[in-house]
C-alpha cells in the first residue's frame, strides 16, 4: 500500500491510525524494535525540518535504519527517469518517503516501486501532516466527529488533505480563502461526497469571519508555498485580511485552539500574539509528528 493521498485510506483505516498514534505516544518503549532490520528512504526535492526529523528519529526509536538523500545527490539530478530509479530502489530498501516538488513524481514513483512510498509533502496534498494533526484534534477534544474547524488561507496542499481528513472523520470543515486561491474543486468535490457518509458539513467561502464563527478549531499555513517564490508578491496582496489574529480569534469558540503545520510566517498569516499565546497548540502539533509517523510506518511496513 502506498500513502500517497489521506484518502489512500479508507476511514476505518484513517481512525485506527489515529488511535494508534496514541497508543504509541503513551508508550513509546512497546515499539521500540518494530521496524528491525528494514531500511527506509527518503528523499527529498525541497527543504523540511519536522518531516525529515521527526521520520528520521521515529525510524530509528522503531530500531529500522534511515538513508536521507536530496534528489540533488543522485542520479535523477542527471535525468535518470524515475521509473528506473524506483525499480532499483525497490531492490534496496523496505519504503520511500518522498517530499517533491511535483505530485506526478510519487505517482509515477509508486506506480513502479515494489515497496511502499509515502508522500512527505507534494504541490497537491501533506496526508503524513494531517493524519498528525487530526490526531491533535481528537487529543484536545477526546473525538473528531462534530468538532468545528476553520482553515483560514490559501487552498493548498495542506488544505487539500484537510478536507479529506476532516470529512473521513466527521470534522465540520470551512474554508475561507480569497478569490483565485480557493482549493481545487476536486478536493472539495472529494471531501464533500466523503463527507455524505459521515455526516459532517464541508464549506467554502471567502470571508475569514463567517468561515470562523464558533469553531473549535482555527487553522493556517503559509500564503506562499514552497515552489511558489515567484507569486510572492500577488499572493501577500491577495491573503491581506486572512491573517489568524486576535480579532479573528474573538470570533472563533471560547475554547478555540489555534493550529498551524509550520513553518510560520510570523506578522503574515499569524501573529507572534497568537502563535505564542495560550490558545496555540502549534509544538503539540509538531511533537506529534514523532508519534503519528510511527503508525503510519507500522501500517504500511509492520
Ligand atoms: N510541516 C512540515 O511539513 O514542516 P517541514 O517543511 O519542516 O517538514
Ligand atoms: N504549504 C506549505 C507547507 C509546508 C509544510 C508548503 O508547501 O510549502
């Protein structure tokens, strides 16, 4: 099985690893030589802290062994096609963790690998960061299932494995996003018919406000992913007013909690306010990284 997408599970699947990810982060030392004598890849077309670290360092407390590499370092760079180099690849190591720039790279990697591959990030989706974070979610709320979040900010890779997760999940969903940066349709499309069997609701608007009114949850990421560096300027105009703040925070649930995948861009779409205030929960999300990375490893290779 691969992880290309959070709905490369089925819900069933989705809510076990979540339950797992507890499981190992009350007692880490039960797991400690699950991933014995298997090997792990992974590589990488673009920068990471959390996801390099925390599955580099969640490989080696399961008792595997980890190979970093940047596609720079290897023959891809070179134009060596990805077909033949995931057949090689497949002949040497137990999975692939792949963070690219472009998500037709893991297709075509998976579709020729023999050993699982795992999206660590891609233009289109970041499932290992939303399995993680619903997992944050059910630790504050004890559920998923009714809980009210807001994603507040551009469509993109992150928003769009949001929207599966929280429907696979039962999380009522609503984006606000300006006009032009809404998700594509065909995650909303996605998430919304996930959503018929789990009841829960899935919205776009464009006004921060509506979108933000009563939630549990508020959520954010970056104006300008990585790859994006160009629009830069366009896209800090279009986000003006998107930013997670105070203000916006008065709006949202008494007990409202304050995410963000990270890395953040402090005075653009949060605050330093927020982002170190009470109602952040941003290095929870962050440390659960570790734990959430190991289920997904034993799900896939245990
Ligand atoms: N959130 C996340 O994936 O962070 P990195 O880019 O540091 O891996
Ligand atoms: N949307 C961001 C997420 C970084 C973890 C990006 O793709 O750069």
């Amino acid at each position: 099985m691969h992880l290309l997408s959070v709905g490369d599970l089925s819900p069933k699947g989705l809510e076990s690893v979540i339950l797992e990810t507890g499981k190992i982060k009350k007692k880490p030392g039960e797991y400690r030589s699950r991933l014995k004598d298997r090997v792990v890849l992974m590589l990488f077309e673009k920068p990471s802290t959390r996801t390099r670290i925390s599955f580099e360092t969640s490989i080696l407390q399961l008792g595997g062994d980890v190979i970093v590499v940047n596609k720079a370092m290897t023959q891809l760079e070179r134009g060596e096609t990805i077909k033949d180099s995931a057949r090689v690849l497949s002949r040497y190591v137990d999975c692939i963790v792949a963070r690219v720039l472009e998500h037709d790279t893991l297709t075509e990697l998976s579709g020729n690998a023999e050993i699982p591959v795992i999206n660590g990030l891609s233009d289109m989706e970041h499932p290992c960061q939303i399995i993680s974070d619903l997992y944050t979610i059910y630790e504050v709320k004890g559920r998923l299932r009714g809980v009210n979040l807001a994603y507040i900010g551009d469509g993109n890779n992150v928003c769009n494995s949001l929207l599966l997760g929280c429907a696979m999940t039962g999380v009522n969903i609503t984006v606000a996003s300006p006009k032009g940066y809404e998700p594509v349709g065909e995650f909303v499309g996605r998430a919304v018919k996930l959503a018929e069997k789990t009841g829960s609701s899935v919205k776009v608007v464009d006004d921060p406000r509506e979108a933000a009114e009563g939630v549990d949850f508020l959520y954010t990421d970056v104006w300008v992913s990585m790859g994006q560096e160009s629009e830069e300027e366009g896209r800090l105009k279009a986000f003006q007013g998107y930013q997670i703040n105070k203000e916006i925070l008065g709006v949202a649930g008494e007990d409202c909690r304050v995410m963000h995948c990270l890395p953040a861009h402090r005075g653009l779409e949060i605050t330093d306010e927020v982002i170190d205030g009470s109602e952040s929960i941003v290095w929870d999300q962050a440390e659960n990284r570790l734990h959430a990375h190991k289920a997904i490893l034993l799900r896939l290779l245990g």
